[in-house]
C-alpha cells in the first residue's frame, strides 16, 4: 500500500497527538501512526500535571480522564521533616490533577481525528529515506509493509528518537542524563491527605525523588527515577526498600509496574531540520529539575503542527523556514529549562544533612506569596555557598 500526505507524525503520545491536531486544523493533510494496538497504554508516567496545562493547550476538562484534584504538595527530608505547601500556607499558583494516561492520550488523538487527522495504529515506522520534495517512511502494520510518502515528518516517537537519528539528527540522550524510572500503581494506599502528592528526597533516591501520586480514595501511583551515576543499584532496589519502609504504602498492593527512561538533560538542540522537526520526549521536552514532560511535549507538539502547517501552505519545507519552531520553543521552554537544570545540578551535589536544613528552612519560612525566586532565598539562606551556583538566577 502506499500513502500520501503533507504531514507525518510518528508517535501518538501527547506530544504527537497534539501536533496532528495544530497540522490539521490549520489545514495541512496529516497522519498519525503509532506502533501500539493501544494509544496510551501501557503508561510510563506518574501522570501529573499542573491545570493550567489543559487551559494552555486549548482542551477541556473531562470526568473520563481526570482521576484525581490535587491541592498540594509535601516534601519529606531524608529526616522525615516535612514541609506542606497548599491552599493554607501558600498561595499555589495553581494546582495539579492526576490523570488517567490511558485515557487521557486516546482524547487527545480522538480530538486529532475530529480536526481532520487520520490515525493508524499497530503501524511502526522503520525505514525512513529522503526523496524528491520530502521523506518515503516504510512502515510495518500488522504483516503488511506500507510505503507513506510525506513531505514533512513530526517525530513524536518518545524518548532516544530512532526517527529523528534515522534522518540523522543527534537526538541520543547520554546515560547521566536519563533518569531510570520505576513506578507501581498501589491500591490499599493510606496516606493522610489523598489530596496531596507526596515527594520524598535524599539517599532514598539517589539523583532524584521519590513520588506518591493519589489516583483515589486509595490509589495512587508510586515510583521514583533515580540517576545511575548516583548509584550501582537499580531504581527498583530503591523502590522496593521505600515500600518496607514507608507507613503511607505498608498495606498496599500492586496492579501495575511501569518502567521507563525519562530524558532530564534539557532540550536538544538539533530538533528540527529540511522535512522534519522532533517534538516531546524525543526531543527532550521534560523539565530537567522535576522529570515532567506531558506540559511541554504537548506544547512543542503544538508549535510543530503550527509551524508544519504554515510551511505546507507555503509550499518551503526546509530548515530555514521550520526553524521558526526551534524559535518558538526556545523562546518559550528551552530558556526556563536551562534554568532548572542549573538549579538541578546544585540539589545534585547536596548531601542528606544539607536538604534536611533547606526543609527546615523553608518549613519556617512564610510561605504566602513565595515563589521561586523566594524559594531559591530561602535556599541560599540555608547554604550559604549555593550563592554561587543560585545567585544569578534569582
Ligand atoms: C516513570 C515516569 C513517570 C513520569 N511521570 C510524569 C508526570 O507525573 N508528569 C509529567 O508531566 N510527566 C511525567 N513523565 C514524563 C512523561 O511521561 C513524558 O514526558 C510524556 O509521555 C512524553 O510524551 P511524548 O508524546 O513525547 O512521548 P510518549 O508518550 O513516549 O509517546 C511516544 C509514542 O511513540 C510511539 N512510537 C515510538 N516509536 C514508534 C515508531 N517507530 N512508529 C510508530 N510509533 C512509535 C510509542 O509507542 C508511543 O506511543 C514520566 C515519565 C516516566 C518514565
């Protein structure tokens, strides 16, 4: 079989998902192909996100995909001192849902269909060559081989792009720089506040955290990423010597395992060329201090359908035209992220004793009205050295 299209997406995760429906809203001819039977399942995600997100992205709250309202956040320190931030004692600038990825990614490709993208699942793109005026994918689906024919590809094909090196972009993420992610869906969890995410830090898990995600009255995620230059043992050691420890999960029991790499080290820079742009994950949209990725693989999907779209109407699709896209999410995440990741390296280099006197610090602390600028005072107040690392970001 063989296919043409203006526009190809390779991936049907939030990131591709969304920039299928910018490409075909503003009318560009669009497919979206995912190697899964299933769009969304099974999740690699503790599936938390900030509500504004769904404002930022233009799409609607609904019941179906929303597990859980959260309204605050606890920090726990490595001596169990713990820090509350919620509608009480600080004014959120917003609060977050827990969602149902499973769920969640199937809307969001539902919604690429009703704005005119075509969807194929159980189809895996494996060849990709350039052609006259674009780029022939050769694809498997189910046992048939399918020759698409595009003029510009969206690689959404998630973390360590195979897409995206195939048409020989650097896009290979370096072992210090993902996280190695462990996570069970728990029932049975009993934690004070199910309205709360729960964050634990320290040598409990070494380069990162571990995170308590209510899903219900007595569900939640719980997982942790863990950076392998911190330690010789694996993320699911540290996991499971958590759960004998931890009073929140004692009864609980396991009806999921996820595991998975999460790309921390920033965004890469060769994210776009001539016929392609990498978005979400394969391009390293995942905030480098906190691993979250759904937020801003949405948003770089979002500014890649736009910018396809604009070029297929134009009628240039070369490098010099979609690099408005490495623009746009420069502009509007990259300089954020290299923020984080400065802020990242500094916790890196705290020992346990260090992040109990931040806890503490901030846990005396008036919290109203803080924001990050605040926090990082807070944290120079603590560590009076991190004024040359911190300083400059305030
Ligand atoms: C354990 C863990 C917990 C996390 N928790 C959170 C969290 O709480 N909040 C948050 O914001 N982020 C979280 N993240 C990060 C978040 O899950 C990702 O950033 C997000 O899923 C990225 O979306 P994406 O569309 O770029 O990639 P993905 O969701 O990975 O989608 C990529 C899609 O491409 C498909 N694909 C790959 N290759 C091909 C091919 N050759 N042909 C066709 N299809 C292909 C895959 O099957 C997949 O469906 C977490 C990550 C991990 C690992």
């Amino acid at each position: 079989m063989e296919i043409k299209t203006d526009v190809l997406v390779i991936g049907a995760g939030p990131a591709g998902s969304i920039a299928a429906r910018e490409a075909s809203k503003n009318g560009a001819k669009t497919l979206i192909i995912e190697k899964k039977s299933e769009i969304g399942a099974p999740k690699r995600c503790a599936e938390g996100i900030i509500k504004s997100t769904l404002d930022e992205l233009d799409i609607k709250p609904d019941k179906r995909w929303i597990a859980r309202q959260i309204d605050g956040i606890e920090i726990v320190a490595p001596n169990n001192k713990t820090v509350i931030f919620d509608k009480n004692n600080f004014d959120l600038p917003d609060t977050g849902y827990v969602l149902e990825r499973k769920v969640f990614d199937k809307h969001l490709t539902m919604d690429a269909i009703r704005n005119g993208a075509k969807v194929m699942i159980k189809t895996q793109a494996d060849a990709i060559n350039r052609v006259n005026g674009g780029f022939l994918v050769t694809a498997k689906r189910l046992h048939d081989e399918i020759r698409i024919l595009t003029k510009i590809i969206i690689a959404a094909d998630g973390p360590q792009s195979l897409i995206a090196r195939k048409a020989g972009l650097k896009t290979s993420t370096s072992l210090e720089d993902m996280a190695s992610c462990v996570q069970y869906e728990m029932a049975n969890v009993d934690m004070e506040n199910m309205n709360h995410v729960k964050i634990h830090i320290g040598t409990v898990c070494p380069g990162g955290y571990i995170w308590i995600f209510p899903k219900g009255e007595d569900i939640a995620n719980v997982g942790l990423g863990i950076l392998k230059s911190h330690t010789d043992k694996t993320a699911k050691y540290f996991l499971d010597t958590f759960l004998k420890n931890s009073s929140d999960v004692s009864g609980a029991q396991v009806v999921e395992m996820n595991a998975g790499g999460d790309p921390i080290g920033g965004l890469l820079d060769e994210r776009y060329s001539d016929n392609i742009m990498v978005v979400g994950d394969a391009a390293g949209f995942v905030d480098p201090l906190t691993g979250d990725g759904i937020r801003t693989a949405m948003l770089s999907g979002k500014y890649a359908g736009k910018v396809a779209a604009k070029a297929i109407a134009m009628g240039n699709y070369s490098k010099s035209v979609l690099k408005e896209y490495y623009d746009l999410t420069e502009e509007e995440i990259g300089k954020d992220f290299h923020k984080f990741n400065k802020i990242k390296e500094f916790l890196l280099t705290l020992d346990d004793n260090s992040l109990n006197n931040i806890v503490e610090e901030i846990s005396k602390s008036d919290l109203t009205n803080v924001n990050v600028a605040k926090l990082l005072k807070i944290i120079i107040k603590s560590s009076p050295k991190s004024i040359f690392k911190l300083g400059k970001l305030i």
